[in-house]
C-alpha cells in the first residue's frame, strides 16, 4: 500500500474512535448529570455524608455510593441505582429518566414522600423497581405499563391511593407485583390474570371491594396470593383452588363466606400457609389440610366453621401455627381433647389457638408434650372441666397461656412457675379455689395477670413484688382475705389495671407513692377501712370504684367506709351524681366510659376546650357521626383494616358507657365482651 493511502487510512481510523470514544463519554457525563439533579431532591439528616461520594468533581459516577455500571473503560452506562435503607428523605426526581440504562432501581425503606414521577415509565430497559416502605402518595403512573422489560414490582408499605391500574396487566414479564400495605380501592382488575409470568401476587391491606376475579386462576406460575385484609365479598373462585403451583394462600380479614372445599389440601399440594381467618367461611375444616406434611401455617379463626377437628394433625411435622378460634367446632364426646395429644409430633408449633369454640373435656396430662418452642397457647371460651396438668410446667417457652372463661377447676399447679418466658397469664372466669401460689412472684417477664372470677382464697402473695414488668393485675371476684401488701401497690412498671375489687380484703390502704401511674383502679366491694391516702387523689385519667375519690370539702377526712362520697374527679363524674343521687355502678360505668374515649382520643375531659354542654362524651359523639374518627387523634400510620374496627369498637363502648341516663347505658359485662373481643381480632389480625 502506498505510505500516504496507509497513512491516511489509520488517521480516519483514529478519528472514528475518538468520535466513539466522545460520545460514549458525553452519555455518562448526561447519567452523571442525572444523578446530581436525583441527589438534589434528597436530603439524609440521619448520615449527611452517605452521598458524600456524588460529586461533580469526580471523574465517573461508576464509583459513586449506591451506583453500578456496566462493562469497562468508554463503554460504560449506569444501570443499577441501589439506596435501599439509606434513611433518605424527600422525593424522587423526574430527572431519574435521564438515566435511560437503568435496569434496575432501588429506592426501598427510605422516608421518601410525594408521587412516584410518570417519567419513570420511560426508563425501558428497567427490570428491577422498588419502592417499598416510604411515604409516597398520589396513585401508580398508567405509563408505568410501558416498562414492558419489568419483572418486578414492590410499592409495598407506602400511602398510594386510587384504583389498580388495569394497564398492568400488559407487563407480560413481570414475575413479583406487591402492591399492598397502600390505600388502593376499588375492584382487583381483572386483566392481572394477563401476568402469565407472575409468581407473586400482594395486594393486601388496602380497601379493595368486589369480587375475587376468577380469571387470577389464570395464573398457573403462581406461588404466593396474599389478599389480606381488604374489603372483598363473596367466596373464593373455583379456579383458585386450581392454581397448583401455589405455596401462600392467604385472604385473611375480608368479608369472603361459602365453604372451604373438602379436597383443598389435594388440589394445592405445595401448600405452606393458608391463611383464611376473620371471614365468613362455613362448613367443616378440610381434613385433605391436614395430608399437606409441609404445610406450616394453617389459620381459620373467627369464622364460622362447625364440626370437629379431622385427623391427621399427627402428620405435621412442620407445623408452625394452628388457629382455629372462635369458629363453632366441638369434639367428639367420646374423644375427649386428643387431636391436642396428636400435636405432639409438630415439634415446631409456636402457636396454638383453638379458643373461642365448643370443646368439651379435661386438658390432657400430655399436653406437656406438645412443642418445646411453644410460645402462645389459647384455649379460652370453651368448655374445658377438670383441673390444670401439672405437664403444663414443661412448655418452658410459654409467653402467654389463656384458659379464661371455661369450667377449669382446682388448685393453680406450681409447675406454672416453671414457665420463666411467662408475659401473659389468663386464667379469669373459672372455678379455681386454693392460694395464689407464692411461686408466681417467680415469673418476674409477667405483664399480665388475670385470676378474676374464681373461687381463690388466702392472702396476696408478698412475692408479687418481685415482678420487674408488671402492666396489669386483676385479682377481682375472688374470696382472697387479709391486708394489700404495699408491695403490691408499689410495683413501679405497674400502670394499667389494678382491679382487686369484691374479695374479702381489709385493714386500712398504705400510703403509696407510683399508684398514680395507673389508669384503672378498682379496690371496691371488700372491707377496707380507715382514711383514703392523700396520692389516691391524684388523676389525670379517670376511673371507677375507690380510686381516685373526689373528696368533699368537709373538715373531717373522708373515711373509705362513706357511702355518699361522690367517686372519680372532675371530668369523669356522671351527670346524675350532680342531683345528688346515691353513687352506683351504673356511675362506675360512665367513668370507665370517660377513661375509654380519653385513652383513644388523646383528649382529656378537662381540656380547656370542654365548656358549658361541650365535653368529652359530646364532642366524640359529634366526630364520631360526622367525620369518621378522622379527626381523632390516631396514630396516622393505621392503616390495618382490623386495626381500625378495633379502635371502632373501643370508641363506640366508650360512648355506650357514657350515656347520660343510667338506665341506657351499657352493662359493664357487654363492654367488656365487646373489648375482648375487639382485643383478640386486633391480637390476631397480623397475617402470619
């Protein structure tokens, strides 16, 4: 080749690279450019300097925090962008879509708030987008449904309102759509069951209504449904018990009735959890559950299901949760509680809950045998006879046993004392008789005691004094005799209930110095005598009985044995103590009701916005009706559909306490059963 045609031909060579080479660098100056203009909308008051690394003055954002490129030297182009759990705040740039070779994004457990910008939808390359557990607003971007590359998405743990878009149905590779723990309303849209490469499918707790769509039966890759906790109706589509790929199957806390088909168990074989509790399922429980070895999580509470317990419980050895409470199930009279024996060979169970049902016999001595990991055991409201096993003490990893409201019978076992995890004891409405065994004073992690309403007599053990933790104790309609320790009245953590009202206590009260920690005290109906301690007066919520009393100004002290003395203070007495008519339990149940809408309202009834007919009571009342609690004081990340029926219920008891004649109100007996039951949907409305 001639020397100036050689020579020519390398100089146009080198000048094709160098525009290459230019240009290539131009586009990740342009993602550089991008990513300051993302980084100006955040901010990061918990590590300032975590970003610290994005500066123009370095060469390539490739080696920035949280930044990932692909290939080497001039080929290089941002595509990955991960600041999951970095603590940012503020909102996310339109600028992202300048970053166009993104192929994954990242923004998950930060405090970003705003809307998810609709120039996202540009970014056609993305595969990976998360957003999950931040504060973002407004609804989903329809043009989202051109990332036509996406596999998956998570906007889980935000606040996104509006209707599920229909348009994403046409993101045919997507494998992971989770959308819950948001506000969406409206119906499931039926084009999901397009996804045919979905697997996993979350869309609970938010407020849809409707139907089920038969068409997700559609979805044969399947594994995981979760509908929790949402407002659907009407029964769970055939085609759902179709999908035999599935692994989760969970509609927990709906408005879902019809029966649970017997064959469940064989035609979703995979079956790990299943999750249909707080509906209004009927029928039996599916004995073919009981055939799935691997399955872990079986939960049917508060529906209503009859019958008995099929066989087979035996045949799960990786059983974690059985819950079955509050349906209508008995036992077979001639069976006694074996199916509870046949647990045994779940050597993982954690949590056991039959309670709220019909079962009928003694609790076996073999109920020790039952899993050593076994943390909650329910079994209250039914009717158990007999007496508690001394095999009891062998579930060392007890945190809550509740037997309340049964036929239970005999002394408290001392091998209870064995169970040092104890948080929770219950064992209230029974006809227990003996001591409080002193040894109790040894499960120093109890927060909760309740022997109400049996037949127990003796003294209050001293050794109560060795609770560390102590929340609440309820040692009320009993026959227990003798003086109130000061220890007792002392317990420094103790600050909700001290009920030890209609016993046969006497002897004079001690003074004491941290009883005005404690919400509700009730120390009537027994044989005090003597004057009131001066730090009984002292309040900031109301109460009923003896604490708390509202001394006259007489010149004598007021004795604990008058039978005028008006009780409760300001804010909390009833109107009809103000006629001077005898104090009564019917005043009792208006100042409990005054405690309740204080203690949920965050409002207290001698507030300096209460005049003249405006009170506590009126003013929930008129919230109540006119803005649906939304004006109340809750905490403003409930967002749990349970949640807030529980909080419902609380205020609507609190406002049947405080009518303002005596005879409408409500018996204390139907609030408390109303709170109960309010607690234990709001215990067990966490889907597993």
């Amino acid at each position: 080749m001639h020397p100036v045609v050689f020579f020519t031909t390398v100089l146009y060579c080198i000048s094709l690279l160098s525009v290459k080479s230019l240009s290539v660098h131009r586009n990740l100056i342009a993602d550089k450019d991008a990513l300051i203009s993302f980084k100006s909308k955040l901010s990061s008051p918990e590590a300032p300097n975590l970003l610290s690394s994005w500066d123009n003055q370095n060469s390539s954002p490739c080696n920035w925090t949280g930044v990932t490129c692909n290939g080497f030297g001039s080929g290089q182009r941002v595509i990955s962008l991960n600041l999951s759990g970095f603590g940012m705040e503020g909102t996310i740039s339109p600028h992202i879509t300048n970053i166009s070779f993104l192929r994954s994004v990242d923004l998950g457990n930060n405090k970003l708030r705003g809307a998810i910008p609709p120039e996202i939808g540009y970014l056609f390359r993305l595969r990976f987008l998360n957003l999950s557990s931040n504060s973002l607003e407004g609804r989903i971007p329809l043009n989202i449904s051109k990332l036509t590359q996406l596999q998956s998405l998570d906007l889980m743990a935000n606040k996104i309102t509006g209707e599920i878009p229909q348009e994403l149905g046409h993101l045919s590779k997507l494998e992971d759509l989770k959308l819950g723990r948001n506000n969406f309303w409206g119906k499931i849209p039926p084009s999901l069951s397009n996804l045919s490469s979905l697997t996993v499918l979350n869309m609970g707790t938010n407020v849809l209504t409707g139907n089920i769509p038969g068409e997700l039966g559609n979805l044969k890759n399947l594994t995981v449904l979760d509908l929790t906790i949402n407002r659907l109706t009407g029964t769970v589509p055939s085609a759902i018990y179709n999908m035999s790929s599935l692994v989760n199957l969970a509609v927990a806390s709906n408005i879902l009735s019809g029966e649970i088909p017997y064959d469940v168990g064989i035609k979703l074989p995979k079956l790990l959890i299943f999750n249909y509790c707080i509906n209004n399922f009927t029928g039996r429980i599916p004995g073919s559950l009981h055939n799935l070895t691997n399955i872990q999580v079986i939960r049917m509470a508060h529906n209503l299901l009859v019958g008995t317990v099929p066989p087979g419980l035996g045949n799960l050895p990786f059983l974690q949760m059985y819950n079955i409470g509050y349906n209508k199930i008995h036992n077979p009279q001639d069976d006694g509680l074996s199916f509870i024996t046949s647990l045994a060979n779940s050597t993982r169970l954690n949590f056991l809950a039959i309670d709220g049902n019909a079962f009928e016999g003694v609790l076996p001595e073999s109920i020790g045998n039952l899993s050593k990991v076994l943390s909650k055991l329910y079994i209250g409201k039914n009717r158990i006879h007999g007496g508690i096993p001394e095999s009891i003490g062998l579930l060392r990893s007890l945190s809550l046993l509740e037997l309340n409201d049964n036929s239970i019978s005999g002394k408290i076992p001392e091998a209870i004392s064995y169970l040092q995890e104890l948080q929770y004891l219950g064992l209230a409405r029974n006809k227990i008789s003996g001591i409080i065994p002193s040894s109790l004073g040894n499960l120093r992690k109890l927060n909760n005691i309740d022997l109400s309403g049996n037949e127990m007599v003796g003294g209050i053990p001293t050794s109560f004094e060795n609770f560390q933790s102590l929340l609440s104790l309820d040692l009320s309609n009993n026959k227990l005799d003798g003086s109130i320790p000061k220890e007792v009245l002392n317990l420094p953590s103790l600050s909700i209930i001290l009920n030890l009202s209609k016993n046969f206590l006497d002897g004079p009260l001690p003074q004491v110095g941290v009883l005005e920690k404690v919400v509700v005290i009730d120390l009537s109906g027994n044989r005090l005598s003597g004057d009131i301690p001066k730090s009984f007066e002292r309040s900031k919520v109301g109460d009923f009985g003896l604490a708390r009393l509202l001394q006259e100004r007489m010149s004598n002290q007021v004795s604990i044995s008058s039978t005028f003395i008006v009780k409760g203070s300001i804010g909390y007495i009833p109107p009809e103590y103000g006629l001077c008519e005898k104090s009564s339990t019917a005043g009792d149940v208006y100042s409990y009701g005054v405690m309740l809408l204080e203690l949920f309202t965050g409002m207290s009834p001698l507030q300096e916005c209460f005049s003249g007919d405006l009170n506590l009571v009126r003013w929930v009342e008129s919230n109540l009706l006119e803005k649906e609690l939304q004006v109340l004081q809750f905490d403003n990340e409930v967002k749990n559909e349970a949640k807030n029926k529980c909080l419902i219920t609380v205020i609507r008891v609190g406002l049947s306490c405080t009518k303002d004649s005596p005879d409408g109100r409500i018996n204390i007996k139907e609030a408390l059963r109303s709170l109960i039951n309010a607690r234990d949907i709001f215990l067990k409305s966490d889907p597993y």
